[in-house]
C-alpha cells in the first residue's frame, strides 16, 4: 500500500480550476467527471475549496454542470462569500478592486469613503489606474484594511501561465507597508471552513490541488495531507520543489480517487451512477 493511503481517508477537498477543468476551457479534464461520481458511490465525503473570482458560485456551478459534472451549491466554499459576510461584520467600506462578474456579489455593501480594499483575480481589469486607486485608498488611511481573494501566484489559462492575484497583493502589501488578510487558500481558516462542514478532523482529510504551495503546502502545514495532479499549473520542477513535498503526485484527480477508493473498506465503485 501507498505510505500516504495507509492511514483512513475519510474525506476529500478539492481544488477546482485545474483539477476538474482547465480555466478558459469548456471540457472537463479526462477522467474528472468520472472520479467525481466515484466518489458518491463510494459515499466519501468531499468538499471543493476554490480561489475562483472571476465567477460567482451560482456561474460557476452552471459551468460544471454544463461540462458534466454532479456538484450542488453546498459543495462548493469560495472566497466572494466568505469576504463578504467579514466586510459586513466589520462594518467596512470596500473599494473593490475585482472581476465585474462578482462585483453584484457585494451588493449591500456602503463602498463610500472606502476604508477597505477587496482584491481578487480581477483579469484584464486589474489596470494600472484601479491598483493605483487601492494603493491611495490604503496609503491614505493607515487603519484601512486590504483584504486579498487567496493569494495564488500564477495559473493556467488556455494553455499559457497568468498572474493570479497574489503577486498584486504583494505588490500592495510592500507599497502600503501592512500584510493583507487572506480570504482564501493559503489561508488555515479557509481550509477549516469545508473541514467543519464535514465534521472530520485535518489527518483524517486529504487535500487535491493543481497549486503546489496553496494547494499542497498549505494544505499540509495545518495537518491534511496533500496530493498533486499534474494537470493545471502543475510543471514539472514541482515534483523537486525546494520546501513542499507533496505525500503523492498523481497524473489527473481520476488516479488519486482510483487508489482512494481500492483502499476503502467495504468499498467498491461504479463508474456508472
């Protein structure tokens, strides 16, 4: 048996973008959507913790279901949400600094006098005037809040590697000279959050992920442990990554679900259902 099996697994997380499907595709990566029934009928549990920001979940859930995939609503932990509901408990004021597509996520919210930024992967709409405009918005009033959306470093995006929302955050956080919140992976809080949904603890849980540091070391500095695919971002130097050292590198989410399941007890799967 596999060193990182030999202990139960009674739950899963799992990463979206990259391990379902490839962002800027609209196909489901090979053996996916299978693995994803595996898991049902095999009855493990399983929760999808995602950076996604360019989509709100009710787009995001219509995407893999239109690719093929059983997910509901209450699978699903993101960011947009989880920012939101802190921005109301503070009372702050955001300047949001996001993808269109999700600014109606922070309907409600009083973004006058902002004493808060809220950074996500913003696409081609992360210009030189808007990040110039969160700086002010910090650099102004040392009190005010950055709150960055994960603070992954890079993706793929229709084959090509793009800068996520982290190096920005970064950017922010040196200019400004204060550490951003982090709502989103790496953050332990972020991971705990699917982690209480499914009443397990860290060692009983196995985190899938594309993300060699957001996914897999991250996951492993509070306790899961973590599986690489080598589809996404995955690039080969990451199998030799200085300080992360993933407990199993798999081809696709399909083989990591394949050894998952062959090892539960009284388990045997169907592809079919």
């Amino acid at each position: 048996m596999l060193p990182w099996l030999k202990k139960p697994i009674r739950g899963l997380l799992l990463d979206i973008c990259g391990v379902l499907y490839e962002s800027g595709d609209t196909k489901a990566i090979a053996g996916s959507v299978e693995a994803v029934k595996m898991l049902r009928t095999a009855k493990i549990p399983f929760r999808f913790i995602t950076n996604e920001t360019q989509r709100t979940k009710a787009q995001l859930l219509s995407l893999l279901h239109r690719i093929g995939f059983d997910v509901y609503e209450n699978d699903i932990f993101m960011c947009v949400p989880a920012a939101k509901k802190l921005v109301q408990e503070f009372g702050y004021r955001p300047y949001l600094l996001v993808h269109p597509n999700v600014e109606s996520e922070f309907h409600g919210c009083d973004t006058s006098n902002p004493n808060c930024v809220v950074l996500g992967d913003a696409g081609v709409h992360m210009t030189y005037e808007r990040l110039n405009q969160a700086f002010r918005v910090l650099i102004g009033n040392p009190e005010a809040v950055l709150m960055s959306l994960g603070k992954g470093k890079f993706y793929r995006e229709h084959g090509e590697l793009v800068l996520d929302v982290g190096p920005f955050a970064v950017a922010l956080e040196s200019a400004c000279e204060r550490r951003a919140i982090v709502i989103g992976k790496p953050s332990e809080q972020f991971f705990n959050m699917a982690l209480e949904d499914m009443h397990l603890r860290a060692d009983e849980v196995v985190m899938i992920g594309d993300d060699i540091s957001s996914d897999v070391g991250a996951a492993q500095s509070v306790g899961f442990r973590g599986v690489l695919v080598r589809t996404g971002k995955y690039r080969p130097s990451d199998d030799s990554h200085p300080t992360v050292k993933p407990d199993a590198i798999v081809a696709n989410l399909a083989e990591a679900v394949e050894q998952i399941v062959a090892h539960q007890p009284s388990h045997k799967f169907d592809t079919s259902s």
